[in-house]
C-alpha cells in the first residue's frame, strides 16, 4: 500500500484519534455536552449513525442485563452454570455499558473500541468455538455467526478509533488491512443466517407477515439474499450494495416481524430474545455498512484471500 494510499484510509476512517496532525478526520457529527468539563473532554465524537446506534445498544444491552440479573439472549447460550454466574453477569452488564458509553466519547473511544473488540474476541473463542467443534447444530452454528457479527462491529469501530499505540502494536488489526478482514468476518458471519432460513423453510415461513404473499417464496428469498450478500462482502464484488441491503434486510424483519408483534400480542421469554438479538444484528451490521462509505456501491474491493496474502 502506498503512502497517498495509507494517507487516505487514515484521513478517512482512524476516527477522532488520528495522530496525523497535518490531516484531521472528520467526523459526520460532533455534539457538545458537558459544558463544565474541559473543551477536549466535553465533545461527544460520531463517526457515523450506525456507530451511535450501535454504542446507545450496547448501553441498552448492559442495562437490560442488570435489570434481569442474568445474561441477556445476545450472550446465550452457555452453560447453565455460566448462564447463572452472577460475576459474568455483573461482568458482561459493565463491559458493555461501559464500553458503549466510551465509544461515544472522543477521549475514550479507543480504548473502549479496544476492550470492547477483545471481550467479543474471547466470547466467540470460549463459548463459540466449542460448541462448532462439538457439532455443526444449528444453535452452534447461529450463535458463533451472532457473536461474528457483533464482533464485525467492533472491529470496524477499533480501525476507525485506532490510537497510536494500537497502529504501532496491532498493525495487522488496523488501517486498511484491519477494515477489510472486519468486512471479511462480517461476510462470513452472515452466510449462515441464510443456511438456517433453508434449514427450517417452515419455520422461517411463518415469520413472515400474513399481508405478505408467498410466505415459503419470501423464506427462500431471504436465505438466499444473506448467503449472496456474505458471498459478495468476502469476495469484495457490490460488496458495499451487499453490506447495506443485508443491514436492512435485517432492520426490515424488526419493523415488520417484532414491531406487530410487540403491539398485537404477547410475547415469552425466547421471542423477547429474538426481538433483542435482531435489533443488535441490525446495529452490528449498520455499523459495517457505515464502513464503506468511500467506495462506490458497484464497486470492488480487495477479496479475503488478497488480505490475507497481505497481512501474511
């Protein structure tokens, strides 16, 4: 990679931390608070919509965890032993209260970006990676595409927010290497979604609004739209049209799924879970979506394998 060409990743996306100081980002909003605090603590950093959507979730996430005195379906499943485990509990409610607060916090958002990053990165290894190497079930398969995701997020928002210290250390995890191998996951992540919608076509069926026709047509179309949209973020083809469409195709099925449901009925304990859980999918992937702002939405991008020919 060129000079002008990592002049222009760090321009556009290392965030309010850059350490350039002949070129500044810019941030799409920046809000005043705090007036008593000093002028560099009380300014509130942006970088996009999707990132304020996603800090004000995992804020929502953390408090919903204290409130239940349990982990919340966006952590599940574990162990029941794991699952009751007030420390964890108390644990994962502060991680992520507190690293959603600091994301929005110029001060903080690296390192919140940064812990944030390596608690999702330890989740998906400890309580992901096991239940894959167990069986391919579709609880294992869903839940380490759920944490990918999530983790997807974070990392897009760790390369936008990158510290000095990080750039020098982790250079493998930042600039444009680190924004394309975070494309990558979330690419990968997505495919299974789909899987599953071919999986269980009765299931996923009857999800679907009864105004709507064709509910098995609708099933099949929407698996397909998510193994084509990971296809083409992993391959770098219209992967910023994919990206997009999958973030909405996800924001579509909260509106039209949980929303009516919410208003028309009640809802047990696994549908509260499954309104949380598409809501923070929605956020992670906005997030990602957010990340290909600079490049055009038919345009191509480095696929997986060239960045991974790069970082080795």
């Amino acid at each position: 990679m060129g000079r002008r060409e990592e002049d222009e990743i760090e321009g556009v996306w290392s965030g309010p931390t850059s350490h350039k100081p002949r070129r500044q980002a810019t941030p799409i909003a920046e809000i005043e608070a705090c007036p008593h605090s000093s002028a560099e603590d009380r300014k509130m950093r942006i970088a996009s919509v999707g990132h304020a959507v996603f800090a004000a979730t995992m804020v929502g996430v953390g408090i919903l965890c204290l409130i239940k005195g349990d982990l919340t379906a966006v952590w599940q499943p574990v162990s029941k032993g794991v699952s009751t485990s007030v420390a964890l509990v108390y644990f994962c409610a502060f991680i992520s209260v507190a690293c959603g607060i600091g994301l929005l916090w110029q001060r903080k958002a690296a390192l919140a970006a940064r812990v944030l990053l390596a608690y999702l990165l330890l989740w998906l290894l400890v309580f992901r990676v096991p239940g894959l190497l167990r069986g391919l079930t579709v609880d294992a398969y869903w839940s380490f595409s759920k944490t990918g995701v999530m983790l997807a997020a974070a990392w897009v928002l760790y390369v936008w927010h990158a510290a000095d210290w990080d750039r020098q250390r982790l250079k493998f995890a930042t600039g444009e290497r680190g924004l394309r191998l975070a494309r990558a996951l979330y690419g990968l992540a997505i495919i299974p979604f789909g899987i599953a919608h071919f999986q269980y076509v009765e299931n996923t069926a009857s999800l679907v609004p009864r105004w709507l026709p064709a509910h098995v047509v609708w099933a099949y179309f929407t698996g397909a739209a998510f193994i084509a949209a990971g296809v083409a973020v992993v391959l770098g083809v219209w992967a910023r049209l994919a990206a997009a469409l999958s973030a909405l195709q996800m924001g579509m099925f909260f509106l039209l799924v949980w929303v009516p449901a919410l208003a028309t009925r009640s809802l047990n304990s696994f549908q509260w879970g499954e309104v949380l859980v598409t809501w923070v999918l929605t956020a992670a992937g906005w997030v990602v979506a957010d990340s290909y702002r600079s490049i055009p939405w038919f345009g191509v991008d480095k696929p997986l394998a060239a960045t991974l020919r790069q970082s080795g």
